[in-house]
C-alpha cells in the first residue's frame, strides 16, 4: 500500500475550499436567535450591577456592604475592594450586586455608592507628554537597542528627515461587553462566558472558587467581540460565580458600556521622536528613535522590539520610555503592537520620501530590500496590484500639490505583517454508521467564521455536502483548543480537522476496500460517493453502513509539520481620500487592501476579516480615541455618543483582494485575523499628509487634529 | 459621524445627543430622580391615555402589570414605570434579539418597530408602549422562509460577531419597506444609525442594495 500522508487536494479539484461561500451561521445571527452569553436568562437569573471609582487614583476610607443587603430584590453583594484598598484607574471595580431585577440592582449601587468613602490621591493620566511624565516621576526606562553607526550613516546621507508622530490609546469597545452568567448545579458551576479561550478559562474559574476545573463547564456558542480582550475569567467573572453561589440563583453580570469602556481593555498608545536617513537613491540608511507611550497602570507601553516596522535598515538607533497612567489597563488589541508601530514608524519614512522629492510608491518599492521575513518580492507584487487598483500613477500627485480648492485629494500606502501560525487543536471526528459527521472542539466562533472552515474542511475532505456535516464547538467539556488570538485559530483548527477527516477516510477506504474488493489506494471520496478511479463503488452512506453498529471516532491535532499549515502573512493598502481643508473633515474615497494569507479556504469570510480590518482601522484612523481628561483623571469620552465610531456611511469603497497565486496555496492555510487592521492608520495618515501638504503627526486624525496642522504648517 | 436625521433617531426626539458618560436624561429617569420621573411618566402615560381608551392606569413608582403587543401577542409583564421596553424584551420576555450596547441611543443594536416604524427599545420605557405594536427581530423572522434581508444579510457575509446584526436587520428591513429602489447614498444614510465593532459595513451594503432592489421588483 502508498504511504498515506496528510495534505491538501490539489486546488483544481477543490469542490468548496478556497470558494466563497457564506457563514453557515449567518442567518441565526441575523434573525436574533444565536444566544450570547449576554442573552443567557436561565430560569431564576438574577442581575448584578456594578459600582466603580469614579476616582484615577484613591484609597477606600469606607464602605458598607450590610446597608444594602436587605434592600428590595438584592440577592447578593460582592466587594472587589476592602477598606484601606487602593484604587489605581477610574472605573476599577469596588463591589457588585445581583438583584431580582436589574433596576433594584441598580438602586442598591447606588445606596452603596453613598456609603463609599475614598481618600483622593494624586494621579497622572496624560499619555503623551514624556516631559511631564518624567517630572511627575512616571518614567521608566525600558531599554535601547543598536544595530551599525547611525552617527556615521548620518553623516553621509543625503536626506535627513525629523519628526514626531503618536497614536493615542484606544478601547476595544467589544459591542457584548465582558461579562457571564453564571449558575450552580451542585458542586458544578455553568458559566456562560463571552470569551476567546473556551478551553482555557475553567481552571480560572475553579482556582479562585476553590473547587476543580473538572466542576466547570465554560460555554460560548457566539460572543459579540473580544479583539484580544476576552481571554480571561476575570475578577468580574469570579464575582458572579460567587454571588449566585451566595443567592443559590444564577446571576448574569455584564459590564455597563462605561465600565466595559475602561476597563475592559485598552491598547496602549505610542509616541516618538525619530530621525531617519536616506541615500541619494532613497535607500534608507538610518533610523534613530525614541519612542514613548503607556499601557495603563504598569507603565509599558508599545514593545519596540520590532521598530521600525517592519524594517530592517542597516543601522538602527532606538529607546523606550513607559509611563505609568492611572488608566485601565492595557490587553491584547488586534495585532498586538503592530497597528501602532506601523502608525509611528512608516509616516516618517513617507515624511522622508517626501524630503526627497519622491514618489511614496517609488521609495517604499526601494525600500523593500529592508522588510523582514524576507517578504519583498511579494510585497512588490502586491504593491503592483494594489496601485493598479487604486489608479495610483494617475491619480499620484506630490505632496500638497493636488488641484485646487478647499477639497484635497490624496494618496497614501502602508505595508505589514504578521505570523498567523497555527495554535494547538485537539478535535473529535465521528462518522455515524448513517453517514452523519460531525466534530467536537474546544474553540470557539469569535466571529471569524470558524464555524464554517471547520465544516468547509470536513465537507470537502469526506466529498460531502456543506450541510451533510456539523461541528460543535464553544464547549469546555470538548477537546482541548487554543484560544482564538493572533490568528492562530484558522490554522490550527482546519490542520487539526483535515487530519481527523483523511485519517477517518482512510479507515473507511479500508473497510469498503475488503467490501467491494477494491484497492484502498485508489478510493476517494466525491459528491456522496466512493469512487475507484472514475468508478463509483458505493455512496458515502452504504460505506458509512460498513461501520456496523459503532461510529467511527477519529481523533485530529496540530499543529503538525505536515505542510497543512504555516505562517507569515504581508499585505499592502493603499488609500484614496480627501480632505476638507474648512472643516478639517477627512473622507475615504477608496481603500485597496492587497493581502497574502498562504491557502484560503473560504474566500469570502477571509475578504470579509479584511474589510472588517479596514474598517476598525478606518475607526483609530480618524476617529477613535480614549480621551483622558488630566484634571480628574476620567475618561470622560467613555460612550458611544463621545467615543466615535464610523458608521456604514463613514467609510468609502473597500476592495479586498486576495493575493493568492498558487505559490500561496501551497504555503497552505495561514491566519489573518489580525493583519489588516495593521497598515490602515500609516495609510491613512500618509495620504493625508499627501493631501494637504503637512503631516497630522497623531492619530486620530480628528477634524482638529487636520486644522491645528493646517493652521501650523501655513504659518 | 453618524446621521442624526436618520430614521431611527425619529424615535428619540430629545434623546439623541444626550447621552454621555456623565449625564443622561435616561439613567436620570431610572434613578434617584424618582419623583421627576414619576412626572414625566405620568405625561408619557396621559398622552397614551389620551389616544387609547382602554389603556391601563400605571402608577408612578410601583411595579404595575402592563400588557404589551409584541409580535402580535398580548404579553403581560409587571414591571416599574422605569423599566426599558429593552429590558422588558431581554430580561422578562427572553426577547433577546434586540441587544443592549450602548443605552444612550447611539448605536441601534436594540432597533425594534413601533407601530411599524423603527424605534430604539432601550429608549423607550415599557410603559410608552401600551397600545402600540411592537415588532422585534423574532417577530419579523417567524415564517418558515428567511426574510429577504437575511438571505441578502447571508449571501453578503454582512455579520461577523454577529451582536449588531439583528438590530441591522430590523433597521434594513424598515428601510427597505419605506424606500424600495433607494441608492446607495439613501441606504448609507438611512442605516447610519447602527453602529458594527467588526467593521461589517461593505457586506451590510452591499445586501442592502440587493434588498431595495428586490423590493422594487416587488413581490418580497
Ligand atoms: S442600545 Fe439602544 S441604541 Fe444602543
Ligand atoms: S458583527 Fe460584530 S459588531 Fe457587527
């Protein structure tokens, strides 16, 4: 017998992989019936009501949990904090209630609240003055790193350009905010829980409560956004299982908008003072930063580990200051730290560019040579066809010279990357002697579409119909799965079920082999049947029959080095926009993104990760921000009205194109989560500044922001 | 950013723009001010009075039963004038398709029809809505077929997490109702109101576009 060996079909015969094809969750998304955990309201559930300081920095002097204890509805009280506790950000968590009813949990924060009493201390909440910061002793030093002479290269460069760029801290505004419901069968504890790490948050629960993270069960079947900031139980999350212990009820608790908006998750902002350097061929010859940014309480800040991004110029310079906030704190935001390294790093290099007289296009193809990961020649490829796209020779003008009028048009581009590798997986394969299939996992459907790659994977794998499989998924009590974080969940899981189906296929093969007297070695499976050679043999159904009483269960893991999988993605974009030079207001006329991603599964969820990614980049781009007010300490946008977001009008043509020559199909499957949101802000900002003429060196690029610039480059 | 002259702000004359982290007309309702609110809901509740007779007496402060049409059910729910019809829907009636994101009107994930036309549940009190119809995404996707705007909602892959997409739908659906044939221009304005975290935008869109032109077509 031929070796058997794991891999993927050959593309021309693929009947659904790398088609595209809809979620095959969509519609009980849309038609309201797909239960968050938002949604869970089990028999009996109470609600639980938070109170939060509304003080950045304070110690608790006073509280009084027993005075609402007995007020109408309350089931149950919980205090995060004791008296003489410290409270490091505004919205940090004092206590919790759960009540009949959400608006008596309400009145009893409230009473609560009358009896808190908190000794005010000092705070600092302004991210982006370093000289400040270091004058109210909120600096830390967090390393340098050198590479060749930057004095030397300086020396003999034709262009030197300097400046100073930022991008300030955003939320991940998760639209279902962080919460659970939890409820107690016994020893067992259920937690509904809007998490990306099924698999990974039992044993956070069981640890605190005292019991076994065998007695939790975690569930998720949807969960309305994470972005990288759902991975844990949290302390929230701990209160509810405790509290419905307290009231023998189940409790829901989720964050109110405001709470859910500081402490929820930030990502931390990132600011520099860079100089960089160019030969006479616009080759960049050196790069000389200090950077600058805070993570929240902890100082940190943005990693500078990868700077200038994503770059590798001969002769590199860098430092890194963190300030200590008393804001939120920081976790995992979409491509961690990428979006914001793009940010600062590749203005400057367009600012260069622009020094030398050059084409933006020209000096970021010349500077390809620079980029990591040895992606160059791609990323020329995808810069071709994304300038094909957004007409770039026709439409390019040098910086500020667009026709005339208060309207500016402009272009500007950026590049990125990301790794994507696969994470671990662990799924349970079964084939029913009726020919059912179905799989088991430990993931979750972050709203990624893995629902539908897994079902794409099998179907295509078995020769099936999309609908003749099913997979579940969102369960603890399912084999072990990585969290979905970095994009790690489309690799790990279509390797770990490719596996489990060709594995499963070939047991079968076996039996219909000794059945029909036919050569295992040349089965396959297609449309519902078995086929030897052209020949059917038998349908999928009669094969399946063979199994006798018993389903076949085959056990699939990754990620394995077998090819199914790999990583390191790049793309390109480049925008069209203009700028109301009155106004300050910036709109998106076209936005071309040119993305890698290795082997696509289904082309049109992977478009639609894309899109979103240019979306939620359009959003930190121009208008999102958290804004500190530095008196109080507060987040005082912390809102949907004053945290703004763009809406389905905001946001210009979106093309996604996915740059997939065979040579990527053979790299096989590759997240891609992440990569999109990275270049957008660059992008964004660097046809800005090709439109008007100056650079608007933070992010967001509000209405402000562009005239403040204006006002300032025309002086 | 967002179009205040959007159908869906209609509903909330004097609401939109008054949210905040600090105040709101809303959260000031349902808390402390009892007796202002108990006030201005017995002007809530005097204009319903005055266009529907049979309406029940509510009073102020104390939970009352109300009984409220949705989805074409007579519903009995007891609950305090200063109950949401959101909360009602989510916490008493496990109506759970309309979401609460924000509460202060700004992003129409709690988007229902009132009497037909697109209201925001979270701001509306249970209490304004004796006597009208309420329709929420379960009532408008009930028949054994998909609605026509969640076939073009699935053909254009315009959800990803999903938690903004049922109040989309029911905004999409009343729009499309209201201005079959509309450009895109109109829909962008129209459905500017509801507000998507996963940036679901070009696909939401583009089934619009499908949508008012079906409804042109008539027949859907
Ligand atoms: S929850 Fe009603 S508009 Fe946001
Ligand atoms: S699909 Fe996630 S918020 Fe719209």
């Amino acid at each position: 017998m031929a070796e058997r060996k794991f891999g993927w079909g050959k593309r021309s015969e693929n009947v659904l992989i790398g088609k595209s094809i809809p979620r095959i969750d969509a519609a009980v998304k849309a038609t309201g019936a797909a239960k968050y955990t938002a949604d869970t309201n089990s028999k009996g559930t109470l609600f639980a009501r938070l109170l939060s300081s509304k003080h950045a920095a304070a110690k608790l002097t006073a509280i009084d949990l027993e005075a609402v204890k007995n007020l109408p509805g309350v089931k149950a009280v919980h205090a995060f904090k004791e008296v003489g506790d410290e409270i490091r950000w505004e919205g940090e968590l004092i206590a919790a209630v759960a009540a009949e009813r959400a608006e008596q949990a309400e009145d009893a924060v409230k009473a609560l609240e009358a009896t808190a009493k908190f000794e005010v201390l000092e705070h600092f909440v302004d991210e982006a003055d370093v000289a400040r910061a270091a004058f109210a002793n909120r600096t830390k030093g967090l390393g340098k790193a050198n590479k060749g002479d930057v004095e030397e290269a300086l020396k003999t460069a034709k262009a030197v350009h300097k400046g100073f760029y930022g991008i300030h801290t955003i939320s991940h505004m998760c639209l279902e905010p962080h919460g659970s419901h939890c409820e107690w069968k016994g020893d067992d504890l259920d937690v509904h829980l809007s998490t990306q790490s099924v698999s990974g948050t039992p044993s956070q629960f069981a640890e605190p409560l005292g019991i076994d993270a065998s007695n939790v069960t975690v569930t998720a079947n949807y969960e309305g956004g994470g972005f990288g900031s759902k991975f844990q139980a949290d302390e929230w999350g701990i209160a509810a299982a405790k509290m419905a212990k307290e009231a023998g009820r189940p409790v829901r608790l989720m964050l109110d908008r405001a709470t859910e908006l500081k402490i929820g998750g930030t990502r931390p902002s990132g600011f520099i003072d860079v100089t960089v350097a160019a030969d006479a061929d616009g080759k960049v010859v050196a790069w000389d930063s200090i950077h600058w940014g805070t993570a929240g309480v902890g100082g940190g800040g943005v990693d500078l580990g990868q700077m200038p991004y994503p770059f590798d110029f001969p002769n590199v310079s860098k430092a890194q200051v963190g300030i200590s906030c008393n804001t939120g704190p920081n976790r995992a935001w979409r491509a961690p730290p990428h979006p914001q390294l793009c940010a600062i790093t590749q203005p400057a290099l367009d600012d260069l560019a622009a020094k030398l007289k050059m084409d933006s296009y020209d000096f970021f193809m010349k500077n390809l040579v620079f980029t990591q990961h040895g992606k160059g020649e791609v990323y020329a490829e995808e810069m071709k066809i994304a300038a094909k796209e957004i007409d770039w020779k026709k439409k390019w003008h040098p910086r500020g010279k667009g026709a005339a009028g208060p309207v500016k048009q402009g272009l500007g581009m950026a590049l990125h990357t990301w790794g994507g590798g696969p994470g671990a997986c662990t799924c349970t394969l079964k084939i029913h002697p009726d020919g059912a299939v179905e799989s088991f996992l430990g993931s979750q459907d972050i709203g990624t579409g893995t629902r539908t790659i897994i079902c794409i994977t099998m179907a295509e794998t078995l020769g099936l119909p999309l609908e003749g499989v099913k997979v579940n998924l969102g369960s603890s009590k399912y084999p072990a799965s990585a969290p979905s974080g970095g994009s790690i969940t489309v690799g790990g899981v279509s390797g770990a079920h490719r596996r489990a189906a060709q594995t499963a296929l070939w047991k079968l093969f076996d039996l219909v082999a000794a059945k029909y007297k036919v050569e295992a070695d040349g089965l396959t499976a297609k449309d519902g049947n078995i086929l030897n050679g052209k020949d059917k043999v038998c349908t999928w159904k009669q094969a399946c029959a063979l199994l006798g009483q018993m389903p076949l269960e085959v056990q699939g893991k990754g990620p394995e080095k077998d090819g199914l999988t790999s990583e390191r993605v790049g793309g390109v974009q480049m925008v069209d926009l203009s700028v109301d030079t009155g106004t300050g207001l910036v709109r998106i006329n076209k936005f071309v993104s040119v993305q890698d991603c290795g082997m696509i599964i289904d082309e049109l969820t992977a478009k639609s990760q894309v899109l979103g990614g240019l979306i939620m980049g359009i959003a930190y781009a121009l208008t999102e921000e958290q804004i500190m007010d530095n008196k109080t300490g507060r987040y005082i946008n912390a809102d949907l009205l004053n945290y703004k977001l763009p809406g389905i009008g905001d946001v210009g043509e979106l093309v996604a194109i996915m740059y997939q020559p065979d040579s990527e199909y053979d790299r096989g499957v590759i997240g891609l989560g992440e990569p999109p949101v990275i270049a957008p802000g660059a992008a964004i900002s660097n046809a800005v500044a090709n439109a008007i003429g100056v650079r608007v060196p933070v992010l967001p690029l509000t209405p402000k922001r562009v005239l403040d610039a204006l006002k300032g480059g025309q002086a | 950013m967002r179009d205040l002259s959007h159908p869906l702000s209609e509903t909330a004359p004097g609401e939109t723009g008054q949210g905040g982290s600090g105040f709101s007309r809303r959260a000031f309702l349902k808390g402390s001010g009892a007796a202002v609110a108990a006030s201005v809901i017995a002007t809530a509740v005097e204009e319903s009075i005055a266009q529907e007779k049979k309406v029940q007496r509510v009073v102020a402060g104390k939970p009352t039963e109300l009984k409220l049409d949705i989805n074409g059910k007579s519903q009995t729910v007891t609950v305090e004038p200063r109950v949401t019809l959101l909360d009602v829907l989510r916490n008493d009636l496990n109506l759970t398709g309309a979401k609460e994101v924000c509460t202060t009107t700004n992003c129409g994930a709690c988007t229902v029809l009132i009497d037909g036309k697109p209201a925001l549940a979270c701001a509306k009190f249970a209490v304004e809505c004796l006597g009208k119809k309420i329709t929420t995404v379960e009532g408008l996707n009930s028949g054994k077929e998909l609605d026509d705007v969640v076939k073009c909602f699935v053909k254009h892959d315009a959800t990803q997490c999903g938690y903004c997409t049922p109040g989309f739908m029911v905004a999409t659906k009343a729009f499309v109702s209201a201005n079959p044939g509309a450009t895109l221009e109109q829909i962008r304005k129209g459905l500017g109101g509801n507000i998507c975290r996963c940036g679901t935008y070009d696909g939401l869109a583009k089934a619009a576009v499908e949508c008012v032109a079906n409804a042109k077509k008539g027949g859907k």
